[in-house]
DNA sequence: TATTGTTATACTCTATAACTATA
DNA sequence: TATAGTTATAGAGTATAACAATA
C-alpha cells in the first residue's frame, strides 16, 4: 500500500530532524564545543578510515580540496589528527587521529548516548524495543547513500 | 531494564544522522537550492507562527539578533517574506512568508517526503509500520527540546 | 600531461559593539 | 531606563583560480 509509505515518509520527516536536533546540540555540549560540525565529522569519517587521503575526506565531507585542506591545518594544530606524506605515492596525504582525537570522538559519543538513553528511559519498554527495530530497518536503506 | 535504553540509544545515535543526512540533501537538490539552512528553518517556523517577531524568531533558530535581521533581509529581498512594524508596539517587527515563501517550504517538502516514500517503499509493509510507531513513540521526547 | 594538495583571494555567515527608535 | 531592531566591523568557513610537487 502505497500510503502507508507515504505516511511513513510523513513521520520521518517530522520527527527525524527533531531527535537530529537534539543530538547536535548534546554533541556541542558535552562533547567538543571546540569543534566545528564539519571537523567533527571529519573525526569520525578518519576513525573509520584510517590513512584516508585529503581528497577521499574531502569527497565524504562534502568540501572542496582547499577547504578540507585548511580544515584539516586546524585539526592538525590542536593535536586531534596527524598528516603525513604518503611513501608510496608522495602526492598524496595520509590522514590518521592522535589519541587526543580518538578520546575526543569517544567521549562525545558517550556523553551523547548516555543523555538519549535517559530520555528513552522514559519510554516503555515495548517502544523501545520497536524504535531498535525499526532504526533497524532503516539502516540499510541509509547507509547506502552515506558511503 | 537500562541495557535496553543504551542500546536503543546507541541505534538512534547511529541511524539518524544517516537519515538526516539524506533529507538535507535532498531539501537542498529538489527543494530551495537557493536558500540556506537557517534561511528554510526559519521559513519553516514563520509557517507555524504567523507574525513572529524577529527575537521570537532568533531564539528560535539560535542566531543573534543582528544575524537574524541580516537572514531575513536575504528573505525579505528575495520575496521569501515580509517584514512590517508591528502596529501596537512599534519596535516589534512582525514576520510573515509570502506565498513565495510557503510555496517553497511546500513543494521542497514535498519533493523530500516523496523520495523518503520510494525508498521506503523497498521494506516490507510490517517494518513501514514499525517505523511510524517508532516516530511516534519518539515525537513527544523531543518535540518538548525542539520548542 | 594528469593528479594531489597548497597558497592567494574573495564572499557568505556569524558574532560583538555601538547606535536609533520606541516604550 | 529598558526593549526591539539596525548599522558597523571583524572573524570563521567556504569557494574558485593559480600554483608546486609528484606520478
């Protein structure tokens, strides 16, 4: 049936970017008010994929090259990231996180999880149990167009 | 049980920035490529409260007042709005979409909730129904945050 | 020549400080 | 005096164009 999707589509529309909201503003809070949305999402891309070069980040993050470029300086400067050349290709530029940025990543995190886990906590245990299914079920379609 | 919470948590941490993701790039392809995001965030809450006044409308969207005229100048030039002093209180500006400005906020959503249908439209009707539970269950949590 | 990244430069968006008009 | 909004100005973040180094 057709309008079931189409009421489905309604309600993801409305709710996702509230509880997207939310989560943004928990991340700021507690979890690296020092870091740009971008930067951060640069953090977790390079936690996922270590070595990345500019460009590949650059592609994922949705920025031109000279942008990434200086968003990475401002990354590098304060110790959350590494640069170096690449020995097999010496163009290229291999992007790894220090320790800082790792822990940085990881404690935004948490600190995010844990205040969405107190919220749901005020939910019933059935309606937990069908939001887990069904942010199961729209991993999937998601994760495709995320890379 | 709280390990039901932390999981449910860390599910909506990581599924709805995927889908986030995919409605704001499909809000700025199909939608109002020549609007920014607060400049579609503020049409969107002009269209909920008719006649808002610029503070109202900064607090809202989480800009200072200065960077709020400025946006609004952006829509008001633009035809998006219209921006009048109120007549009781004559430092008040009061805010309205024109039907430019509704136009858009309507078919950008609209093009948007289309394309979320059809790729919902890929899972099964069970899991299209777990979906709109789910978001319903989740709306009142963050819909009081979201003002 | 083609590819990867940086430097130079300009524009947009945002903020703070100072100001104007109204209450 | 206090409030609502604008103007002046400066700092981030982004883009395009031109360049340097490597393949």
């Amino acid at each position: 049936m057709q309008s079931i999707s189409e009421q489905c589509a309604r309600e993801v529309l409305e709710v996702v970017p509230l509880v997207m909201r939310v989560i943004r503003s928990q991340f700021r809070k507690y979890g690296a008010p020092e870091l740009s949305v971008p930067q951060f999402r640069t953090l977790h891309f390079l936690s996922q994929h270590r070595g990345a070069s500019l460009s590949e980040v650059a592609e994922y993050i949705g920025l031109m090259l000279p942008s990434m470029s200086a968003l990475i300086d401002g990354l590098v400067t304060r110790n959350f990231a590494v640069r170096r050349t690449s020995p097999n290709d010496r163009r290229r530029m291999t992007l790894t996180l220090t320790e800082r940025g790792q822990a940085t990543l990881r404690s935004a995190r948490k600190a995010t999880q844990t205040y969405l886990a107190e919220e749901l906590n005020r939910l019933t245990q059935a309606d937990r149990a069908t939001i887990i299914k069904a942010m199961q079920a729209l991993r999937p379609i998601f994760t495709e167009k995320a890379t």
